[in-house]
C-alpha cells in the first residue's frame, strides 16, 4: 500500500487546476499499470483542488517516479493575459500511521452513502461515520460497498489525521523553543552566579 497526497500547497487557483490535471494523469498511469486507486480524501475548489489523498495498492513502483514538484505549463484559463505560465504541485509519499486508534476510542456510525452510485446510493447503510472521542476528529468513508471495509478505512484515516496532528504540535512546540530565545529577560535574575 502507498499513500500518496497531491497539493497546490499555497499555490493560486491555476495550481489548482493543475492539482485536477495531475490527478487525471496520475490516474491514467495507474490504470496501465493495473494500481489500485482509491480516493480518500479531497479538498475541491472551483479551479480543481487544494489538495487530494490517494490510497494506491499493487504493484505501486511505477508511482515512484512521479513522487516530487510537477510543473505544468499553460496559458491561465482563470484570468486572460497573467503574465505567468509555470503552475506547480507537490506530489508526495504519506507514511501510513504507526499506530492506529483503538476501537474503544472511536464511535462508528452507519449511514446511507450520497453522490454518484446510480441505483445502488441510499439503498443501503454501508458508509460509516467515524468519530474519535478523544480528539473530537471526525471522518466518513463511503469509498467502499461494504461496512467492513469503510471502518477499516476510517480507522486508517483517523490514524492518519491524528499523526498529523501530533507532527504540528512537535513543529508548534520547536517554533516556541526557538522564539524563546529572543525572550530572554535581562534582569530581574531568579539565581545569580559570581565567577
């Protein structure tokens, strides 16, 4: 299994567009190659998204190549006459979390899957809503047909979530350890040492 995240990072709405042009290749390649794709989650905009998570199983080392910046080369279809022609987007190897929450922590939720599906959407509860108590982080998975097989996702993306979250407040505590150095007080001395 590879992980893989697609991102316009802070990029403007054409790199957005690129993100929706990368995927649509991306998923092309894996078609050939016969790589399993699910999409796990997605951040649409307008222009394409912000921002895709994809779960990729089989033979995925033909995806190593296309781990990195991927740039993109057009004329702005969102604003006439931009000066600018290279869009860039990130493409990246996720880590799947170490640990994953236990069942006692997270409450699942049956509920009826909605958008594409034909006859099949709302006919059956087999998209879960998952809740991690602890955190209050919440998610719903409706990629698969089964109950079984969303939990188990769910739980892969709490887990992900949740390693996330513990990664930003290593990187918030390592910015406040190193703004504490230009807080140094000069007075007002709670020890004073004489040499």
């Amino acid at each position: 299994m590879l992980l893989i995240q697609l991102t316009s990072s802070h990029g403007p709405a054409e790199c957005e567009l690129a993100v929706r042009l990368t995927l649509r290749e991306l998923l092309r390649d894996c078609a050939v190659h016969g790589i399993d794709v699910q999409m796990l989650e997605e951040s649409p905009t307008p222009a394409g998204y912000r921002s895709v998570l994809l779960r990729c199983e089989g033979h995925t080392g033909p995806l190593h190549g296309w781990l990195g910046t991927i740039q993109w080369i057009f004329d702005s279809p969102l604003r006439p006459h931009h000066p600018r022609r290279n869009w860039f987007v990130a493409v990246q190897k996720c880590e799947p979390p170490q640990q994953l929450p236990a069942d006692g922590e997270i409450v699942f939720q049956a509920c009826k899957a909605s958008g594409k599906g034909g006859q099949h959407v709302n006919t059956t509860d087999s998209a879960i809503h998952a809740l991690h108590v602890p955190s209050g982080m919440a998610v719903k998975v409706m990629s698969e047909r089964s109950q079984h097989a969303n939990k188990r996702l769910a739980r892969e993306l709490l887990g992900l979530k949740l390693a996330r979250l513990n990664a930003q407040g290593e990187d918030r505590a390592r910015h406040a350890r190193s703004l504490q150095h230009w807080q140094v007080e000069r007075g007002r001395p709670v020890k004073v040492f004489r040499v």
